[in-house]
C-alpha cells in the first residue's frame, strides 16, 4: 500500500503526516509513505487544497488533517 502526502512542508502537511505515521504503526499491512511537495504531484493528483493525502493513487483527501483513527480505516 503506498500513501503520499502532498504538500508536506506546511504546518497542516507535517501534522497529517505526522498522523499518517501513527495510523501506520498500528497497522497490519505493509505501507510505504512519502512526502511529495512539487507542482507536479499537486496538478497530477488535482490537489486544489494542501494538504492532500493520496493512498494507492488515489485522492483521498485535501485541505484538512485527518486524524490516525480516520486513515487508520481507510489503510485496514
């Protein structure tokens, strides 16, 4: 499973990566994370808001922080 945060560098990206990590650790499945901050990644994903958070090429969310439990659902 791969999830990408877009947008990462701004305080709202560290922190939904932050919970990305937690969601993560308290999963079964194995899941590869990146942090992604260039232009292309944003238009490639249509990320109209950052953060965006992608799992498996697929926008999932943007613009608000997810907690741990909420990405924790959608990685299970």
């Amino acid at each position: 499973m791969e999830i990408k945060i877009i947008g990462s560098n701004c305080k709202n990206g560290m922190q939904l990566y932050k919970m990305a990590t937690r969601a993560i650790e308290n999963s079964r499945n194995e899941v590869n994370i990146q942090k992604l901050d260039d232009k292309t990644s944003i238009n490639k994903y249509g990320v109209k808001n950052i953060p965006g958070l992608v799992i498996n090429e697929k926008l999932i969310s943007q613009g608000k922080v997810l907690t741990d439990r909420e990405i924790g659902k959608m990685i299970q």
